[in-house]
C-alpha cells in the first residue's frame, strides 16, 4: 500500500514539476504584423496580423529614440516607449524598448510595476539611484546607484524606481520580456483612480487623515484626468 502510496505521489510531483516549467509555444511563423484592419486579420495574442506577404522594413522600424524626452513636468522624467503600438512588427515577439530621460536634481520615474515583464536598465548618461522593492512580507529594498555603462534588472511585477541623484541630465534605455509589458505607477493608480477609492479605505491603508488623502486624491485625480 505504502509503496502504491509513494508511485501515486511521485506522479503527480512529476505532473506539477511539468507544469510549473511550462511556456508559451514558439511562434510557427517567422513574425505576425499588428493591425487595427479586422476583415482579413488572425486574431493573434491580442492583435490582428496583416498577411505575411504585405510586410515591409516599415512595420519593424521606429525612428527617433536619439532625441531627448521632455521632462519639464512634476516628476522631471519621460518616458518614450517603443512597443507593439509604435511597432506593429514586435506583435507576438516578447519584446520592447523604452528611453527614459531625466531632469536634473531629481528627475524620478516615480515607483511603478510592470505586470508582464521583466526590466533591464542600461545607464548611458548621468548618475542613478535605482532600487526595486519585494513582495510581502519581507518587504526587502534592493537598491543601487548607477553610472554610465552600468545595467540593472528589475524582476517582473516588483515596484521599482530610477531617481536622477546628479547635477546632469541623465538619460537610460530599458529592454521589457514583452511586447506591452504595461504600467502601473503606485501614486496615480491608488491616489487618481477613477472613479476614486473611498478615502477611508486609503486612509486606514496608508495611516493618514482623510483630509490628507482627500488633498492627495484631487491632486492626482486632476492630473490623470
């Protein structure tokens, strides 16, 4: 008994270990364009694919990350995206581009978690203080400052940060394990939802008068909106 017992459970081991490992199939085409046109689409991971054969050097090309973003706003970053809505041919691939500038004195990409990828970040001008924070409950800050030349990684999901601690401007590029890796910065998302979350919840949550949260939600609000 003890030994049918041990078979049964050695299957199933073997059966989570097969699923835990398991990925998304290799594409069975060499790429698959995006487009917005439905009437002769295949419906593929989100987007419409064009028909292999009306392809162009155009859908895999994006000029323009050479020129500077502008950070002449109150967090003194922008962030310019090269992803499958700037490039139709990244459809199905796993993979984008982002260029990040940052003001001088503070220039920050305030805390923010990519839902579905991983971030690695390259500082090709300026100094950088980067850190990303781990799940509950451990809460575990890793964090690092950054000079030309210098990579970091930021695992997938994790609240990470890039705050411009120099007298320059500074400027990285970042590569995402997807081809619309998403955004959610932590301050707009629960401070300028829409429609708003009830300032007790926030208040309670975060330890704060309401009145203070009330003040952080117009402000927030305003600016998402």
């Amino acid at each position: 008994m003890k030994g049918v017992q041990f078979l049964v459970a050695f299957v199933l081991l073997a059966l989570a270990s097969k699923l835990v490992s398991a990925s998304d199939p290799s594409p069975l085409q060499d790429f698959c364009v995006a487009i917005n046109d439905t009437k002769d689409g295949v419906f593929v991971n989100g987007k419409f694919c064009k028909d292999p054969k009306l392809a162009t050097a155009e859908d895999f090309f994006l000029p323009g990350l050479n020129i500077p973003g502008n950070t002449s706003n109150q967090v003194g970053s922008m962030v310019t995206p090269a992803n499958v809505q700037q490039i139709p041919g990244l459809n199905t691939l796993g993979i984008s581009l982002v260029r990040i500038d940052y003001a001088p004195y503070g220039g920050l990409n305030p805390p923010h978690t990519h839902p579905r990828a991983t971030e690695i970040l390259v500082v090709v001008e300026g100094t950088l203080s980067v850190g990303f924070v781990t799940s509950n409950t451990d809460n575990c800050l890793f964090t690092k400052v950054l000079y030309p030349g210098d990579v970091f990684v930021f695992p997938e999901g994790m609240i990470h940060f890039q705050f411009n601690i120099g007298s320059t401007n500074a400027v990285a590029f970042a590569a995402l394990s997807s081809q619309n890796p998403g955004v959610i910065t932590i301050a707009n998302a629960v401070f300028g939802s829409d429609p708003a979350i009830n300032p007790d919840v926030l208040a309670k949550a975060f330890q704060l008068d309401q009145n203070i949260v009330k003040q952080l939600q117009s402000r927030f609000w305003w600016d998402n909106n």
